[in-house]
C-alpha cells in the first residue's frame, strides 16, 4: 500500500522548493509560469487527498505502475456477485491537469463483454462525463459507479449496443457467452484473456 502521507508531504515540499526558486529567478515577473504550475500542483495535491480517503471494499484493488506519478493508476475490479463474477477487470485512471473541475479518465484495460464498456476500453458511466461531473464527486465516485455497472449494467444507456441487445433479448444466453469469454480465446472477432487474470 503506498505511503500517501509520505507522497502528500514531498508533493508539498516540491512545490515549496519550486515557488522558492522562481522567487529568486532573473526573469521578468511576467515570464515567469508560476500560477499555471502552483495550480498543476494543487490539483496534484487534489488527487492525493481523494486517495487518502478511498475506503476500498474487498473486490477492488489500487495499484500504481509508478509511484511519482501521482495521477495515474490502476484499479483492479474483482465483482464478487453477478454476470461478471470471478473475472478481473483493470481501469486505467488519469487526470486532468484541471481536476476535479473535470473528471478523470478512466478505460477499462480488459476486453469484455459488456453493454456499458466497449471494445476499445471506453466506460460509459454518467458521472464520467463532463456535463454529469460535479466538483463534490472524488475517486470513490467512481470506483462507486464502476462497481454499480457490474451489478446493475444499464442496457438503456449502451456503449457496446450489440452486447446490450442480446442482453435484452436473452439474459441466460448472454450470461453463458459471458461465462465462454472468461475461457479465453476470440468471440466475435475480439480476443479476450482467461479470467481470473493476475494483475
């Protein structure tokens, strides 16, 4: 688990050692692009204050490639009810440089068969959109509404139409080719891993 107090404390030190430095710069006042990096790292510090408070339940995993960099990760979703149950999904997670005026991007990283996730990793979940996003929302947000979609997928509001239609038409037939993409191989000319995968 990563030290995120320590992350937060260095992340403030940084930006006490850079405001410091341009303080004594040469250069003009009007050359200097101090506002636009103090704001770079407030919106930093915005990322690690939402992942101090992350209270993950059980099923879902925070994991980051690369510690320095605060604003991107992964988390792994591991459904423990469900179509999807058993199976390990990986969301990649990257912020604006104006977060949380504007939501993260999120992609799913896993190919799966579901009506709200296309092929190409693309989520539809309102809140990831910027007309839905809201200041107030954080990290756990999200890790809310993309938990949701794996209980209760929303055929009314497809991004993958073709996996929402056989959904409708037949809830059994598709939780069985559900069930046949978790064996691995190509279904529908999309190749998907053998689930459970280790991430």
């Amino acid at each position: 688990m990563l030290n995120l107090r320590a992350k937060k404390e260095a992340a403030v030190r940084a930006a006490a050692a850079q405001a410091a430095a341009q303080a004594a710069s040469p250069l003009p006042p009007g050359s200097r692009p101090a506002p636009l990096q103090r704001a770079h790292s407030i919106r930093t510090l915005t990322v690690i204050k939402d992942l101090e408070k992350l209270d993950l339940p059980n099923t879902v995993r925070l994991v980051h490639p690369n510690p320095t960099i605060i604003r991107e990760f992964y988390l792994i979703l591991s459904p423990d009810a469900g179509i999807w149950t058993g199976g390990h999904f990986k969301f990649y997670f990257s912020f604006p440089a104006d977060y949380n005026l504007h939501p993260p991007m999120v992609r799913c990283q896993t190919q799966i068969l579901h009506p709200n996730i296309d092929h190409e990793g693309h989520v539809c979940l309102n809140i990831l959109r910027d007309m839905e996003w809201t200041a107030v929302m954080d990290v756990q947000s999200v890790v809310f509404g993309l938990l949701l979609l794996f209980y209760e997928p929303n055929v009314s509001d497809p991004l993958n139409i073709e996996a929402a239609e056989e959904m409708k038409a037949n809830l059994e037939a598709f939780k069985q080719k559900v069930r046949r993409t978790f064996q691995g191989g190509n279904w529908d000319g999309f190749q998907y891993e053998r689930q459970p995968i280790r991430y």
